[in-house]
C-alpha cells in the first residue's frame, strides 16, 4: 500500500484525504514564522475566496454587555430553539466574525436557532483573561436580553470550535463560581482543555494532520506568556473542578493533537456528575466544522453535532 493509500484509508473521504496530502506537500511557513499579522492575512484571503453559507433572513453587527463586545446576530424565520452564544477558534489569534460566518449560517438551519458569533478580544494585543471577559459579557447579556434582540425566549447555549470551545468552557466556569446565570448547555467542537500540551495526542498527532502541535503551543504562549500558569484551573479547564456546569455536547477528531485533552475533559465532566454526550469522529481531522465546503464527511460531521444541539434543546 504507498502513502497515499494509507492516508486514503485513515481519512473519512478522499476530499479530506487530498487536502491532508497536500498540506503535507507543501505546509509552508510556520505560525511562527507568520505571526499573528501574517497568519490573520492568510486567513481574510482564504475566508474571501469561500463561497458563503446558506441565506439567513437577518445578520447584524452589534455591540452587547459590558465592554461593548462586538457580535454578529444571526436570525431567521423558524430558528427559535434557543440562543448559540459561539466562540470562533484560532488559536487564541486568529479567527473573526467572517472567519466563521459560513458555519454560523449553517448552525442557525441545521439546529434551528439564532446564532450570537462573539468577536473576542486575541493575543497578542491581549492576554488572558481578555477573551474569557468578553465571552462571560456575552453569555450575561444574551440571558439578561431574554430574546428581545435575538428573537427567541429558549434556552442559551455556550458554544466555541477549537480555541472557541476552550473559551467556552472557561465562561461556563466563571459563571458557576459567580452565581450564573448559567448556559442551558455547552457545545463543544474538538476544544483545547490542557494548556500544558502534554497529553499523548498532542505527540503522535501533532504533526502532518493539518494541525501543528507547535501552531498549538504559540498560541498558548501569546495568549498565556507566563508558563507557569498554563496549569491553572483558570487557565486549562482539565484541572478544574467541574462539579456544577451545564450539560455538555464534546466532540473530537481521531486525527487531532488536540483530540485527548478534549477526550479526557467529557470524561471528567461525566465523573463531576455532569451530563456528557461525547464521540470521537472516526478518521476526522481538528477543523472539520470549517472544511464542508471541502469534504461531505466533514459536512456530515458537522450535521451530527447540530442535530446534537437540536436534539438537546
């Protein structure tokens, strides 16, 4: 079997298995050799050569909370199930509201709700715990906006991909230890839980998947510069006591360096006494919620934790 067969094999389809290929061929520079400003660049050049979502009736950018957080609202006819409070990935310095406009408009059909996209503060213009502050100011005020501005009175739910559900974990924290309110429940997408990177995935996976460990651990240190606080129950979610927080949906990748700190977290959250419903996607790569335009195996991944959403809420 050559290499290519292999990885045809590993991979949920050959649209998935291509792009992995040819990341491999040729992954040019380094987050670390881009930099913030080089990486954000790239990403607004990728992002304006999507093809966008599907039609949603409304899409708004507003301020909310304290701090005047910039969100985008997304609103349509039907989409009444609740209020998605989403936490964009990025390591922490990348990702926006345009990043991850076409999933949002993908969340709002497939799950049946309004979709609050937060553009948080990123490193490494700000530092932890800038990105949490604003999450928490978001989560406040679309509980304390009760569907005035977004349209529906159901239940909010905390929701982030990579970095985002990192972040959403952390809110959901914050707002236990201060007397709530809390989310209904909280989505998350292969969410980093161990800024420590010393789980075992972070080693085999953590090269030729699309997703550098080391993109990883740059982050981590722009959003986080003194290392001897990744460990902290603030800081990496894993280490926290998690008795007390919402429900959660966590979903992971087989092929993902992150894949066993987001693993361990549905574990321990479960062990807390917290309702977990968690699957690890079989032959699925970090990012899968952004790559259905690529492969109907990511598409179809990303079905199966909408429906999650719909089917909890």
């Amino acid at each position: 079997m050559t290499a290519a067969d292999n990885l045809h094999h590993q991979l949920a389809d050959a649209e998935l298995a291509a792009f992995v290929e040819a990341v491999r061929r040729d992954p040019g520079p380094s987050a670390r050799e881009l930099g913030a400003a080089g990486l954000r660049r790239a990403q607004r050049s990728r992002v304006a050569g999507q093809v966008r979502g599907p039609e949603v009736d409304t899409v708004s950018d507003l301020t909310v909370g304290p701090g005047d957080v910039p969100v985008r609202l997304y609103r349509h006819p039907g989409a009444d199930r609740g209020t998605v409070v989403f936490l964009h990935g990025g390591m922490w310095a990348i990702g926006d509201l345009d990043s991850h406009d076409r999933l949002c408009r993908r969340l709002v059909h497939g799950a049946g709700v309004a979709v609050v996209a937060v553009d948080y503060r990123r490193a490494p213009e700000h530092v932890w715990p800038a990105a949490v502050d604003d999450a928490v100011a978001v989560l406040r005020w679309a509980h304390t906006d009760a569907g005035a501005t977004t349209g529906t009175a159901g239940p909010v739910v905390a929701m982030g991909d990579s970095a985002g559900g990192h972040l959403a974990t952390l809110a959901c924290l914050r707002l236990r230890d201060e007397d709530g309110p809390l989310p209904a429940l909280q989505v998350l997408a292969y969410p980093n839980t161990d800024l420590t990177l010393s789980r075992p995935s972070v080693r085999t996976k953590g090269t030729g998947w699309a997703l550098d460990a080391d993109a990883v651990a740059w982050g981590a240190e722009l959003w986080v510069p003194d290392a001897s606080r990744r460990a902290d129950p603030a800081v990496s979610p894993l280490y926290a006591e998690l008795g007390g927080l919402p429900p959660a949906v966590v979903v992971t990748a087989e092929h993902d360096p992150l894949r066993d700190e987001g693993d361990a977290y549905a574990t321990r959250l479960a062990a807390a006494g917290v309702p977990v419903r968690h699957r690890c996607e079989s032959r699925q790569i970090h990012g899968f919620l952004t790559l259905d335009a690529l492969s109907p195996a990511a598409a179809a991944a990303g079905g199966r934790i909408f429906a999650d959403l719909a089917d909890l809420l």
